[in-house]
C-alpha cells in the first residue's frame, strides 16, 4: 500500500517565513499536569501535531474528557478518570505515560503503564523516574511489557537528587511533589524554558513552588489543585531548526512566535559559525548567512547548554563550513546515526567514540558520541528513497535535501510530523520545493 512521504528539489537558497508552533516539549507535559487538577485547564496555542494527538488518546484511555474549541484551543477535563491502568496500543510512541505515573498515584494509590520507546536515539532510561517514585514512598514492580507503581499511603515530600538533570525526570518529581504531604527539595533539576512554563502551570493551579538557583526546587505540597488556563510557549526546537535551513542554504527565514530568550546559546552559536539574525518584533527573528562558514567545536547540554535536539539541523549546517568541526553529544549517546545517510549524500562525517570535549558520562563507554565534520562538502540527492530515523533526525535529513542537488525522497515522515506537523502546508510561504506524495 502506498504510504505518505515528501518529495524535494534543492539546491537553491530558500525565502519566506514561518510561524513556530507551541513547543511539543511543553504542551503534551501539559496536557499531562492538566490531570492532577480537580477541575478542568484549558491549553491555547496547542500545536496540530503527532505527539499530542497520541497524548490525546493516552488521556481519552483513562477517562480525560478532551474537546477543541477551536484548532489550537484545547479543553481537558480530568474529573472521570476512571481507571489507574494505561492500556492505549500507540502510547508507547513517544515518552508520555511515565510523566502520568504521579497523576495516577495521586488519584488511585497505583498505576500501570506500557515500558517506554520513543524515538532510537539512545537508551533513554527511566530508573530516575522509578527512584523518585520510591523515594516518594510508593513501591515499582517491573516486568517486560509494563512499569507498576503502588502506595498504601497518601505520598510524602522528600529530598530528591537526580543523578543526571533529565527533563523528564525533573517533571515526574514536580508531579509527585506538588501534592504530597510536606515540604520536597529536587536537586540538579532541569531547567529548560518547557520546565519553567510548567513551574508556572502548577502555580497557576494553587501549586507552591521556589525556583532557587543551582538547580534546586522547592515544594510546599498541597491538598488540591484546580484546573487553569495556560499558552503554550513557542517552540525553540523548531525555531532553531528553520534558522538552520536558512543559514546552510544561504536562504533568509523570518520566523515568528518565538521568545529569543528561549533560544539562549544557539544564537551565539550561530553567530559563531557565520549566521546572522535580526529581531523584528518581540516574537519574530529574521536567520540568514552573515557571512563565510566557520568551522565550530560545540558540545550539547543540559540547558543553558546546547541543547541535544538542535544537534542534528546544525550538524547539516556545519557541512557547509569551510575546515573541521566537532559536535561532542553529552545527553544522548547514540544520536549520530542519522549521519550515515549524510554521508551517502556527499557529506564528510567521522564519528569517535572519545569525548571531543570535556569528559562526558559516556567517556570510555564506547558510545560514538563524538562527531569530526570535514567541511565544506556539495551534497547531492540519493536516488533511492530515504527512510526518515526520527523526529530531529527527520528535519536534519529535510534540510540536507534542501542543499542537494536533484530530487530526494524521504519515507516514514510521520516521525517528523510528530513534532513539526504537516512542513508541506506549513512551508507555503517558503519558496523551498517540497511535495507530499504517495511511494
């Protein structure tokens, strides 16, 4: 049976403008605080993508009431969740149903959900989550197809340290805090944009939560919290991705619904490497090429760092700079695959397993972590159909395509659009040449 894919013609700058949807990395954690409420949260600037359309069924599975009001306008109404079990087929496509662990906790004293996939970038544990659980005074039994957590008692606050500091696992301990008995301390906490957002969601609810610095948070737990009305922040992910695009192709991208302050280091990258960016409105930032590329060492991390999602649209970027640059990935340790195809299309990409950088987790592990980037290279389109990896993966490979020379085809698109939705009808007012078609 014919299945989607994208058909592009590259190897001409690309123009226009683009507006980014809400951050996916905010809005389906959101979708999940909305159930520790007692009354329903409304979400604006919902983005139409896939990851929140499996959410949705995730939610819908336990008794969420969820309508539209209109096509970013999402009501969620969790007072008939019914059962402590998460059953839904799909929702073990992305990382959700562990972060509705606590909710269910909360509400049932146990809770059942399928052992997590997501996209193959790493092996992306959850033993931190399991050990907030624990340390909260619930118990973890695990078996092959599922992760069950139990307590005979209402949860009680705690001191919690994470050993590594995961976004997820910083909101499965906000989770778990914000309603239990006494006062919770998280330790080496994330802090990204999307985390502060939910900081500001639960408080918005009747949370009582202290940001202080050194990544610690503090929580007063509470006896209830009520629904609420949140926006969605803009994504940074996908603005990154689009100024990318437009700095490797020489093009000129305006995009708009973005707070530049969420872009932190990634600007200075970008400047560093040779791009360019002008702010022409609060929320709009035009990318181009300033320039002649320059060849840059870069290392992701945790934020303020570079973040691990903007690697693969930069790695493309830095093929076209002239000289040697290196990427040292410290978040994920198998997030290089991608590159392989790159490579096929004319690219000069030599993975390490060494730390090219400061010394990493994954130092001696013998993870290829490490990338050496030989620019600058042409690139040119594969004459076989190229099956798309994962979600960042997927958008590095839409980019490549945009700087090749010929026709690429690329399959299983639906892994972009579980974060970027349709890019055919987003891009129509960017003069980049992609089709949807059927192969």
């Amino acid at each position: 049976m014919p299945t989607p894919a994208y058909r592009i013609t590259g190897g001409r700058p690309v123009k226009g403008e683009i507006t980014c949807y809400g951050a996916k990395n905010f809005t389906t954690k959101a979708m999940v605080a909305a159930c520790l409420g007692n009354s329903p949260t409304t979400l604006t600037n919902v983005p139409p993508i896939g990851d929140v359309d499996i959410t949705i069924g995730l939610l819908k599975s336990i008794g969420v009431k969820i309508t539209w009001e209109d096509e970013t306008t999402l009501h969620i109404d969790p007072r008939k969740i019914n059962t402590h079990a998460v059953t839904t087929p799909d929702s073990r496509s992305n990382r959700i149903p562990i972060l509705l662990m606590p909710a269910l906790l909360h509400r049932f004293g146990k809770a059942e959900i399928p052992r997590m996939d997501g996209c193959d970038i790493g092996e992306r544990k959850v033993d931190i989550h399991e050990a907030a659980v624990e340390a909260f005074g619930g118990t973890i039994e695990v078996d092959r197809e599922h992760l069950i957590a139990s307590t005979r008692k209402k949860l009680k606050g705690t001191h919690f340290a994470l050993s590594y500091p995961s976004v997820g696992a910083t909101e499965t301990c906000l989770f778990l805090s914000v309603l239990s008995r006494g006062t919770s301390v998280i330790s080496n906490a994330a802090i990204e944009p999307e985390i502060i957002a939910i900081v500001t969601m639960l408080r918005a609810m009747g949370a009582i939560i202290f940001v202080s610095p050194g990544r610690e948070i503090r929580v007063e737990g509470v006896e209830s919290l009520s629904g609420t009305t949140m926006h969605c922040l803009g994504d940074r992910i996908e603005a990154a991705s689009w100024a990318s695009l437009a700095c490797a192709v020489n093009g000129d991208v305006t995009v708009h619904g973005i707070l530049p302050d969420t872009l932190n280091n990634f600007l200075a990258y970008y400047r560093q490497v040779g791009g360019g960016f002008e702010l022409v409105g609060e929320q709009s930032i035009r990318f181009f090429r300033a320039g002649k590329l320059q060849p840059i060492m870069l290392e992701t991390d945790v934020y303020p760092g570079f973040a691990t999602d903007w690697q693969q649209p930069f790695a493309v970027l830095l093929t076209q700079a002239e000289g040697i640059s290196a990427i040292h990935e410290t978040v994920y340790e198998s997030r290089f695959g991608y590159t392989s195809v790159l490579n096929q299309m004319g690219a000069r990409i030599q993975l390490s397993k060494e730390c090219l950088g400061k010394p990493c987790r994954f130092q001696h592990q013998g993870h290829a972590h490490s990338a050496l980037i030989m620019g600058a290279t042409k690139l040119e389109a594969l004459d076989e159909p190229i099956e798309v990896p994962d979600l960042r993966g997927g958008l590095a490979y839409v980019i490549a395509a945009a700087l090749a020379k010929g026709k690429t085809t690329l399959t299983h698109i639906a892994r972009i659009e579980r974060g970027y939705g349709d890019i055919v009808a987003r891009l129509g007012d960017m003069s980049l040449d992609i089709t949807r078609i059927k192969v």
